[in-house]
C-alpha cells in the first residue's frame, strides 16, 4: 500500500526525515484500513461533505494544500530568510495529515459518501490527532492537525499551523462560491 500511497501522493517524498516519512505513510495506511477504503478511492472520496457535488477529491484536496504550504513556506524563506523559521517537515507531514481523520469521519453507502457514525461524534482534526498520535507522529505536526480548523480558533498557532490552516482554506472557499 505505500508505494500506491507514493505514487498517487509524491508529496510524502518532500519530508526530508525518513522517519517522519515513514510515520506519515503508517497513519495514512491504517487511516485506509480503519475506514475501509483503498488507495485508488482516494480520487472518488470528496473533500468535502459540505459542498454538495464537489469535483475536488480528497487526494487532490491534500495535495494542493501542501503544495500551497511548500510555496508559502519558500516566499516566506526568500522575503524573511532567518526572521521567520519554518520547519518544512513538519509543515509538509501536516499539510500531508490535516484531513487524515476524514477517512474515519466518511463512509460510503449505495454509492453515496455521508458522515459516519464515527464522524457524528468526532470531527476529522480529533480523530486525525488520535491516528498520528498511536503513530508516534511528533506534537508539532499534532498540533496542526488539531487546530487547522474551527476547533482551533482561539489557540495559539505555530508558524507551521498558520501556513496549513490558510492553505486549507484557499482550497476550500473558491468552492463554495
């Protein structure tokens, strides 16, 4: 399964450390087993259940905030160079896992994807939080996934959140027009 998860999600290969690398891809393989679902519906699963018929997929939901976080982060290198630190691994690995939970918040019946009963008690950012946690994923990257939503306004935000908590949005709000 990683090598699929490698080869439709490249991004996993821009984390630099081989052991956040590896952690990532386990909370997305067991992400896929506890919710049942294969790599290839990655491209079927909507990222959103708000937006009724959107064309964005999850996989591709995921892959555009990262890629908005990669370039964030280097605008922010080339303007701020040492006044502004951001720790790409964890920035990377949380873009990579902020709507992890989702594949526990999603179910699909009679070719129709709904919240679950899972998702009806925990909103993706706990659940993700809980599946990087059993993984060892480091409190940094916990964090972004805990507040790059609702449930995180009102707390304070690492650099690194902040960047995955826009970047969300900006792949968010255009389609709700």
């Amino acid at each position: 399964m990683k090598n699929e998860l490698l080869h439709s999600i490249p991004e996993f290969k821009l984390i630099a450390d081989s052991a956040l690398r590896e952690k990532t891809l386990n909370v997305w393989e067991k992400a896929l087993r506890r919710g049942n679902w294969e790599v290839s519906d990655l491209e079927r699963i909507p990222f959103t259940l708000m937006i009724p018929d959107t064309p964005i997929s999850f996989k591709d939901h995921i892959r555009a905030v990262t890629r908005v976080c990669i370039k964030v982060a280097e605008a922010f290198s080339e303007v701020y160079g040492d006044k502004l630190k951001v720790n790409k691994d964890y920035l990377i690995a949380g873009a990579l896992l902020h709507d992890i939970g989702k594949l526990l918040e999603y179910t699909e019946e009679k070719g129709k994807f709904i919240q679950s009963r899972s998702g009806a008690f925990l909103r993706h950012p706990f659940s993700g939080v809980g599946l990087c946690f059993e993984e060892g994923i480091p409190d940094e990257v916990l964090h972004i996934i805990a507040v790059h939503s609702k449930e995180g306004e009102g707390v304070r935000h690492s650099v690194e959140a902040i960047i995955v908590h826009y970047a969300d949005f900006l792949n968010f709000d255009p389609f709700r027009l």
